[in-house]
C-alpha cells in the first residue's frame, strides 16, 4: 500500500497552492471515551474553525475520535479506512488537510491505533502507529497491533509531511526515517497525560525539549497536538505547540480547548538545512550495516554469541 496517494502528483485539484508559506493550525480538546458519533461532531466543529481561519493544514490529537481509553469499547470504536464518517469529515474538510486519530480496524481483525490525512473529499495518508507503549499507565500492547512501516505525504511540491503517533518520536530511529523520507514538517497528534510514565517523568517538560530538538537538529517544522481535560485516571495537559525549522515555538497553547495557529515559511526551511545538513549528512549504508550486526548479536548473551 502507497500511503499518501497524492505522492508525486502535486498538481491536482487537491494540492495545496505551492507557496513557500503555508498557514497550519493544532486543535487540541477532550473527547468521549469510546463514542466515535459524539465525537464526529467535534470534529467537524473544529474543521469548521479551521477552513474559516483559512489554514491548509489542521492537525488533531491521537485517536481523536475515540478518546485515549477508546480501547474500552474497542470493537465498538474500531473503523475500517472505509468508514463513511471518515468520508463524511474528508469532505468537510474540503482544500485543507485535515490530520485525525482513530481505532483501525484493518484486515482479518487487526487493529491499530492510526492517525490519517484527509483532504478533498479522502484519504491521502495513513499512519500506523509503531511504537505501542506499555509501561506506566499505559497499555497500548495490550491492545493495537504495531505499525510496520514510516512513509511520508506530499501535500504539495514544498511541503512533504512525516505523521508520527506520541511515542513513536521517542523512538528516534523512527522520527529519522520519516526525515530520510523527505519530510519538510512532521505533525504529531499525541494523547500525553501527567501520569502517564510516573511521578518522576516531566511529560509536559518532556514534549516541550523534544519538539524543540527534532525541529532544530532536522531543520523542519514541528506540529505537536495534545488532548485536554481527564479520561479515567489521566490528566492531559494540552500544551500543543509548532516550533519553526531553527526550534523556535511559533505557537504554544495552554491547558484547555483551543486552536493555535502559525505560518510556516520554506525559505527558513532552506536557511536552516544549509547551516546544519542533518539529512544530507546521513550515513544510510553504516545505519544499514550497523543495525543488521546488532540484530544478529543484540540480547544475545555472550555464551551463545561464542
């Protein structure tokens, strides 16, 4: 499967204008556990709030439509790629990109905690996430099946997206392929409460350097959406930022529902990957031959290895 299905193909009706700058925005709220209708109509709410701000890009927390805890009632809240108010919220969306989570059902029952982009009436991209945290509160192994792949989607010929789910950037080997993609901005719905790791980890302090680091070391933009209010046990503190291609935060939201906005501009883009190539600069064959040594000795213990 091709996720995006505007790859390559920048010039038709659902292209974005190829402009250097572009306007994106990260819609951060609450949503019903497990009621995937109830939460249809909060999306198109914000979708409604974005294409009236003009953006070209809205970006919404992880699973959005089910809520963090959407598990609960997961054969309830699973959609197939096909779902038609997954059709209904591309439509909505019209010229804009729309990026939302949801609980995929995939083929012979399958399912996946997945965040899609849709424009113009579908689905253009679809992301599966890889890295399923199970440790702290937290059971997505239990769950979601793992995603096994990490592609990127031409939105127009500027601006190529990398999409990663939440802890998939604490993975970095993940956030370095969607770069090695193409990837001039990442978006990343993430559902990150204070609880979430423990008492000692700084989840909010956490995201905050993260995004910062990614944007700065890879010289692109970084879209970060969290969810808001309490599910259960969690606490989710908002805190959706986008940082330009040199680590600065544009836009930096506080603990409650709101849409935040930015202008992201190309030509800094440029200026920043000059000054420090981090994609150029990448040894794919020693990453290659590193990583195939390490998985024929790694966890290995020595008696064996000898």
């Amino acid at each position: 499967m091709r996720p995006c299905h505007q790859r390559g193909d920048s010039q038709g009706p659902g292209a974005m204008a190829n402009n250097n700058r572009i306007t994106v925005g990260a819609a951060q709220f609450a949503s019903e556990i497990g009621d995937v209708d109830a939460n249809l109509d909060r999306h198109l709410h914000w979708i409604a709030r974005g294409r009236e701000a003009g953006l070209d890009m809205l970006v919404m927390p992880e699973l959005s439509l089910t809520g963090h805890y959407g598990s609960e009632n997961l054969l309830g809240a699973a959609m197939s790629r096909k779902d038609p108010r997954l059709k209904r919220l591309a439509e909505a969306a019209g010229p804009m990109a729309v990026v939302l989570g949801f609980i995929e059902e995939g083929p012979a029952a399958q399912f996946y905690n997945s965040a899609a982009i849709l424009r113009d009436g579908g689905m253009i991209h679809l992301h599966r996430k890889v890295n399923l945290p199970t440790y702290g509160k937290l059971e997505e192994g239990k769950h979601y099946a793992p995603g096994r792949f990490v592609e990127t989607c031409e939105l127009d010929s500027h601006w190529r997206a990398g999409l990663l789910i939440c802890a998939d950037l604490w993975n970095p080997a993940l956030t370095h392929l969607a770069f090695l993609h193409g990837a001039t901005m990442l978006a990343c719905p993430v559902s990150s409460a204070v609880e979430a790791v423990g008492a000692d980890f700084d989840n909010p302090g956490g995201w905050a350097l993260t995004c910062r680091f990614y944007a700065m070391i890879y010289g692109a933009p970084i879209i970060m959406v969290n969810r808001t209010g309490t599910e259960r046990d969690l606490t989710f503190w908002g805190g959706s930022r986008i940082c330009d291609p040199f680590g600065r935060e544009l836009a930096v939201a506080g603990r409650g529902e709101e849409m935040i906005l930015a202008t992201l501009d190309y030509d800094l883009l440029r200026q920043a990957r000059h000054l420090l190539p981090t994609v150029r600069d990448s040894n794919l064959a020693l990453v290659q031959r590193e990583t195939a040594r390490l998985v024929e000795t790694l966890g290995v213990p020595d008696f064996v290895r000898d």
